[in-house]
C-alpha cells in the first residue's frame, strides 16, 4: 500500500509493528524543520510562532477519524501510562458510591499496575476500599454488575490479539451503570475503531506502535464529548488549566478536552507524529484492516502446513483477532533470535509466546511467504537451539 513511504532496511521483513513502527520516510526531515528552523531560530517564541503550544490538540484532531472519535475529543500528550491512570481516575469519580475496576487477564500490565497504585492512593480509610477484580476475557459480560464502577479493557490483546466486541462489551457495561474505558494501543492504525458509535466515556492508546511516530512518542486520550466539561483530570497539570499563564495558585480545569492535557509537551516527537499521520491522508482503514486480514490469514495457513511443532496462540476467526498473529513454543524466544539474525524482525512475550504484526501499509504477501519460508527452514533445522539464541536481552 504504501511501503515507499517508510524507510525499512533492505532485505528485511519487519513483522514487529505492533511493537514498533518503523519511521516514516518524511519523519526525519520533518523532525529537523522543527530542530533547525523552529527551535534554532524561533527559541521560545516558537511556542506561538510555529503553533507548538496549540499541537497536542491539532494532532488530535488529525488522529480522531482513526478511532472513530470527532473533532475535539482527542488531545495528545505524556505516556501512556499516564494517561491510563488520568482516564481511569476520572471514571473512578463519575461513579463514587462503586468499587470495583473490572479488568481481564488480556490486559496489558501496566494498565493493571496503574489501576494498583490509584488504588493505594485512593485508600484514606473513611471510604470503600477499591478493588481491582481481573478476571478471563471471555467473562467479562458476566461481571458487569452494580459493584463495577468502571470496565477498563484493552481492545486488542496484546500477547493474542484477541479482539473484544466494544460495541457489545460497552453495551453490556452501559446497562448496568458502568463506566467504559479502552486502551486502544493495539487498535488505533490496525483496524476500525468506532468510539461515537459506542458511547465508552473514555479511551486512551500510544503512537508509535501502528501509528509510526518512533520510540517515546505521545500517547492521546479521548473523552466523550458529552462528559468532557466535568471529568476530572486527577492529574492536575498546568497545561490543562483554563489560562495557564496566569499562574495562579490553584488549579482551575480547561474546557473540555483541554483539561486533559498535563505537562509541556514533547515538541520533537509531536513533529515525528505530524508527519506519520501525512501517510493516512489517502489511505483507508477499512481497506487497511481487509488487507491486514488477508495477511493474517495467509501467515496462519502456511505456518501451520510448515510448521507443526508451532501451536496457534490467536484466535482461528479473523473477526475475533486484531492485526497480528501469535504462536506458542517451548523455545519461542531462541526461535525468534534465530528469525531476527535471518532478517525477520518479530517479538516474543512471555512464556512462550512467537508474536508477529502485520501492516498492510509496509507488508505485503510475498512478505509473508518469505518470513514462512525462513521460519520453517529454522524449525526444520533446529538452528533455533544454539546458546546464543537463548541469552535473554532486557528487551524480548
């Protein structure tokens, strides 16, 4: 679709996007404008000469037909942590008399460690104490009850890329006076996402997984338009403040989805964001997501004709799986040191996890076949299982 638009090395077959965009063609010059015309030049004066003050809400904006979401509910800004834990608290005092943060054990961990540590926080004593209750994704549904003060849910699992049902889940949760919260990380740039249609109070997601804004870029937070004047931000910020540079004393929340914005934000990386979302100008998501399917479906067919030993870990329907596949071995992770020195460029999650993205954008079928073919030469002869494969670097 659009492979020339990113610089990838030659002879390289990057099936890690879910973890890692590579970068746009025009991120770097883009970047340097900003360093070198902007900075250099402008200084300080830049923050209102080249707009950067006013950025995390224009980038929202360009980011919000992605997830579904309308001008002005989308603001950019922090990591994704923060802005999990921002979101979480906010749906935490819509609903002050509940106690339980309902979770499942798909969800990525540090949205679980987050909810613990609000928690901690939250505990004086004079209230309920709250609980984070975590249970099987496929039971979600039937935990939703008048206890559940919030349903915080990743939408695409980020070691199986099961698939939640949003609409439904969000549904189910509305019925029973819950509030909805999606972490979008493994979504936003993969697939549809409709977060008007569905009503969720809240969502928040990363950019530089299928987004492709590098390493460390900003993560977005999205509020229903309809509750945006009165969630409270809990992360009370100077950049979320009605006038910021009044400085005043106490803190008095922005309108809308302003009062969602906390620190100064990184000028560099929003540059780096800005020019990954030129790539979907002309490009369609639902296009994006039919052709991801296409790929997903031929790496399952040939990896299991090559490679019996390896287990299906994704769901087997399409419709139930984001965009990207997972397999189980015993030795995943010296399999996917072997692939990655033979040019294929996967992850591993633990325990056992081979854990593949595909993005139509930069990957293509003969992609695929070629990363099958690596594969099953390595299986077929064990070059997997050597000692350096099995020397576990920080990052897996």
């Amino acid at each position: 679709m659009k492979k020339d638009a990113f610089y990838l090395p030659q002879g390289m077959i990057y099936l890690d996007g879910n973890s890692l965009g590579p970068m746009p063609v025009n991120a770097a010059s883009r970047v340097q404008h900003t360093v070198n015309d902007e900075w250099k030049n402008l200084l300080i004066t830049g923050w209102n000469k080249a707009g950067w003050y006013h950025q995390p809400r224009v980038l929202g904006d360009r980011l919000a037909p992605l997830i579904g979401a309308t001008e002005g509910t989308v603001v950019i800004g922090d990591t994704l942590s923060i802005k999990v834990y921002q979101a979480l608290a906010a749906s935490l005092q819509m609903r002050p008399k509940r106690h339980v943060i309902l979770s499942d054990t798909g969800n990525f961990p540090t949205d679980l460690y987050m909810a613990e540590g609000l928690i901690k926080s939250f505990d004086r004593g004079d209230s309920p104490t709250l609980e984070l209750k975590v249970v099987e994704p496929e039971s979600i549904a039937d935990h939703l009850d008048e206890s559940v003060a919030v349903m915080m849910l990743t939408h695409v699992d980020y070691r199986t890329g099961r698939m939640h049902d949003m609409a439904e889940l969000t549904r189910k949760a509305h019925d029973k006076g819950v509030v909805a919260l999606w972490d979008l990380a493994h979504s936003a740039g993969a697939l549809p996402v409709h977060l008007t249609e569905c009503k969720a109070e809240f969502a928040v997601g990363c950019t530089y997984k299928y987004l492709n804004a590098g390493p460390g870029s900003p993560a977005f937070i999205y509020v229903r338009p309809d509750i945006a004047d009165s969630a409270e931000p809990a992360l009370s910020g100077w950049m979320g403040h009605s006038n910021p540079f009044a400085f005043d004393r106490h803190y008095q929340a922005a309108p809308a989805i302003e009062r969602m914005r906390i620190g100064t934000p990184p000028v560099l990386q929003m540059a780096a964001l800005d020019a990954a979302l030129d790539v979907w100008d002309d490009v369609s998501i639902v296009d994006v997501r039919s052709k991801s399917i296409e790929l997903t479906e031929l790496f399952i067919d040939e990896v299991e004709r090559r490679c019996p030993e390896l287990t299906l870990h994704s769901p087997r329907d399409a419709a139930q799986r984001g965009s990207q596949v997972s397999f189980t071995f015993d030795e995943g992770y010296a399999v996917i040191q072997a692939l990655i020195a033979e040019g294929v460029i996967g992850d591993f999650r633990a325990p056992d996890v081979l854990r593949f993205g595909f993005t139509p954008l930069y990957i293509d079928n003969d992609d695929v076949l070629k990363a099958a073919t690596i594969l099953e030469k390595i299986m077929a002869n064990r070059s997997w299982d050597q000692p350096a494969y099995k020397q576990r670097s920080a990052v897996t």
